[in-house]
C-alpha cells in the first residue's frame, strides 16, 4: 500500500514540473576559434544538448518601496 502511495504521489509530481523540452545545437570550434569540420562530409561538426523551456508566468510590477 505505501509502495503504490509514493508510486502515485511521484508520478503526479512529476506531472505539475512537466516542461517542454528543446534540443539546442551549436558548431564546435577548436583552440583557435575554426569550426571543426567532420571528415566524411566536409561539414561543421555539431554539440547538442536537451534543455527544458519553461512557461513564462504572468504577472503584475512589483511598486517601487519609498
């Protein structure tokens, strides 16, 4: 019974931190600031990393204290 609770509370958390994720990729480039070119294909070799985009909350200004 507790092992079904904390199945249940884990999966509903993960759920309200949902984001979308989007996947970023930039050329790599070596010590002197050249792109590195892939040998097969002569084309700029590629990093990519997975990032999670969250919603932007909207909100009111907060006043200026005095």
């Amino acid at each position: 019974m507790k092992k079904l609770l904390a199945v249940a509370l884990t999966a509903c958390a993960l759920n309200v931190y949902a984001a979308e994720v989007k996947e970023v990729c930039r050329d790599k480039v070596d010590k002197a600031g050249k792109p590195v070119l892939d040998n097969k294909t002569n084309k700029p070799v590629q990093d990519c990393k997975k990032i999670k985009v969250h919603k932007k909350l909207e909100g009111t200004e907060v006043p200026v204290k005095k």
